[in-house]
C-alpha cells in the first residue's frame, strides 16, 4: 500500500489595499479596522495624582520627588535639642550655602527657622544646581531613627514644586 504524503502547501495570493476601511492589506492594522486595541500585557495604573516621568522621578499629586537622602550634621546643629518635636511629614526648608569653607554646594536644612543639619556632601549637586537656578523646593522627614548612628537619624525626601 503506497504511503500518502501530505499536501503541500498552498500559496495565497494577496490583494494590494485600496485603503478602504474594512480591508486587510498593509497598512490597515487591527487597531484602525476594529477600532480596539491589540492584545497585549497592559500598561500598570497608578494611584489618581502619582505618575512617574521617563527618568525615573515621582510625580506626587503637585510635587515631583527628587531624592530620597538623610541629614548630615546631626550633632552639630538644633536637631539634638528639637528632637522631640520633629516627627514623620515635618516639612524642612532647603538653603543654599555657597560661602560653606566645608563645601561651595552645601545646603542647609531648616526646621521652624532653626538649622538641623546639612544634605549629605555627595548627594547635594542636583539640589544645590536647582536652588541656584531658583526652583522651588522643599523637603520632608519620612522617618526618625532613635537607635541609629547620628548621621542616619533623620531621613528626608527632597520634593520638586
């Protein structure tokens, strides 16, 4: 008994597209014939007023988040003695020091118009840029740490108006 062997096969011959709506040719992709989107993994929602831009930053309803950083110069300044006061969302001051012998990009943080300390020396350049170029910014305590070393204790989010 002779074996069969499948059917090759079939070329299909294609119609160049007038363009009519309705006709699949080039050109007219599923979206422009059904008018629905293509299946695929959708784009992750964020929360109402939260955004991100290409470069990473946080869009906070009006506020954009510019770094995430804790303050420098614990002992040295009011911190110590305000302690007890500062607590979780206490909104800082930022002010630029360009005469600091220490440091030309230094910026302060003030608390109640009472210096707390500094942002850290390798992390200031983009902060004290946007304070030179007269941005409006702001920063905020997201947490205290009793417990640890004097140059962790205060942690802040530097914030984009």
């Amino acid at each position: 008994m002779p074996t069969q062997r499948p059917a090759p096969p079939r070329a299909v011959a294609t119609r160049p597209s007038s363009g009519s709506i309705g006709e699949r040719g080039a050109g007219n992709s599923r979206e422009e014939s059904s008018g629905h989107r293509p299946r695929g993994p959708r784009p992750r929602r964020r929360p109402r007023g939260h955004s991100s831009s290409a470069d990473g930053a946080q869009v906070l309803g009006r506020e954009i988040l510019i770094q995430h950083t804790v303050l420098t110069g614990f002992r040295h300044h009011a911190a110590p003695r305000l302690w007890a006061a500062l607590g979780p969302d206490a909104r800082l001051s930022l002010v630029r020091e360009p005469d600091n012998p220490e440091d030309p990009r230094a910026v302060a943080l003030y608390w109640r118009g009472q210096k707390i300390g500094y942002l850290p020396r390798g992390e200031n350049l983009v902060v004290a840029e946007l304070l030179d170029r007269k941005r409006n910014l702001s920063a905020r305590i997201e947490h205290l740490r009793p417990d640890a070393e004097r140059n962790q204790r205060i942690a802040i989010r530097v914030l984009l108006h």
